[in-house]
C-alpha cells in the first residue's frame, strides 16, 4: 500500500467545473490549479457522474489537471492514472459486481418499467453498474416508486437522488446495494493510506450527501442546494462530525480553495 500525504476527492459538476464557462469562474479555477500545483503531496481525486471520456473531456475544458484517481459513474467505478493513462481498478470492479448481485443494467430498467415523469438519460450516461433517470421536477417522489418495484423484483440497490438547479430536473441513480460516491471514498481511504485528518472532500449537490457524511473532512461549496446544506447541517451535528464540514462561502473552486485552506491542505 503507498502512502499520500494528503488528498482532495472533490466532484466535479458544479463543484470544479462551474456552470457558467465565463471567463471570471475560469480564473477561479485557474486559481485553485496553481494553488493545488504549488503544494507539497496534495493527490487529487475526481468522483463524478460523469463516465470516464466525459470526465476527461470536462476538466480539459475548465483546464483542471489530471487526478490521481478518476471514480466515475457516481462511484460504481475506478480509474487509477499509471503512465499517462487511466487504468480501472479491478478490484474495484469485481466488489461493484458482487454488491450488484447478479443483476445487470437491463434487469434494473425491466423491473422499473415505465413511470409517468421518469425519464432514462441518455445511454452514454449509464454505465456496468448503474442506471440513471431524469425526473420531472425533484426526484424524491419518484425514489418510493421505484424502490417498491425494485423490492418486488427482489434486486440489491441503492438510489440516490439529486437535483440539477439550472435545467430544474431531477436526477435518480440507481446503483448496487450500499455503493455511492461514500463507498469510493472509503476504499481510496484504503489504498492511498491517507490519514483521515488529510482526506478532504468536496461536493454540492445530494449525490455527495452520503461521502460528506463518512466522518472525513469536508467541502460544501456556497453555490450548494439550500436543501442539501440545510439537511448537512443537521444530520452531521446529530453524527457529532459537525466541526468536519466547511460551508464555504464562496462558490465552485473558489468555494474549495477556501475550504481546504480553512483545513490547512493549502497555505
């Protein structure tokens, strides 16, 4: 096992790569890579919805250098960077199947069925071990639904639901039983040897909900769903980890260049 120093696991929609592609948050972003680039052992981590080519393709965009680690497809899989090029874990890979059950992607969609608002996203957005849908409105009216035919098609899942605040639609993963962005975060915990006190993560939206809440350090960026703040507020003093969450003021990466520097990971 290596031992890192330090590491930011941060999201990357809405968190480093901002909304708006102006020229302002571009510098911000540029910001934060050269404070990143400057520090001594800061490992990066990127864990996102996004499968790995469009995840490549969006930090290209912004300018973000490459990660160390790349968990994409909402933490059902894992990228390690060996010689330029990102390698899947298999390790990895092989927990995500067992924790799948036996299912496959096709089962989850045929035991869902159709519901009137829910909506599959596009097939390059769903990937080995997860099945994503877009919702009329915000998705938690849907999850009991979907989780009820899950039930009776007896599948081992686990739902997360998020909320896009531009285009005002939900978002609904399905995912193997107990893996979220959490779990990813705890394995690269595992591996990297990292000290809890040093592991930072960074996020703003409720598909981030379930890694801000492991008891590591972590980053509510200012532009975060006011639900979602609200809900971390509450939930992490009733953990007792309150004092492990940063709610920056600052939005995208200006948010988390102030909160890692709060941690002390930045000067």
């Amino acid at each position: 096992m290596s031992i890192t120093r330090s590491l930011l696991a941060s999201d990357l929609d809405g968190t480093l790569i901002p909304l708006e592609r102006d020229a302002p948050r571009l510098r911000e972003v540029a910001e934060l890579v050269a404070a990143i680039a400057a520090a001594e052992d800061l490992k990066l981590a990127y864990v996102t919805g996004r499968h790995l080519s469009l995840g490549l393709a969006g930090i290209t965009e912004v300018g973000l250098p490459l990660p160390d680690w790349f968990i994409c497809d909402v933490g059902t899989s894992l990228y390690r960077r060996a010689d330029g090029n990102f390698e899947p874990d298999e390790a990895y890979r092989r927990a995500m199947r067992e924790a799948f059950g036996g299912l496959s992607g096709e089962d989850i969609r045929a035991a869902i069925g159709d519901l009137d608002g829910l909506e599959l996203q596009e097939e390059e957005k769903q990937a080995e071990f997860k099945v994503s849908y877009y919702t009329k409105g915000r998705p938690e009216p849907f999850a009991e639904t979907v989780q009820s035919r899950l039930d009776a098609a007896h599948a081992k899942v686990n739902l997360v639901p998020s909320h896009d605040p531009v285009s005002g639609r939900g978002l609904l993963d399905v995912l193997p039983a107990g893996i979220a962005k959490d779990y990813a975060i705890r394995y690269l915990h595992d591996v990297t040897g990292v000290d809890e006190q040093h592991l930072v993560y960074a996020g703003d939206s409720g598909n981030d909900r379930a890694a801000m809440l492991t008891g590591y350090r972590a980053i509510v960026v200012g532009n975060a769903d006011e639900a979602l703040k609200k809900d971390l507020g509450v939930e992490s003093v009733a953990r007792g980890i309150a004092e492990r969450i940063y709610f920056a003021e600052q939005p995208y990466a200006r948010g988390v260049l102030e909160g890692l520097r709060h941690f002390g990971l930045l000067p």
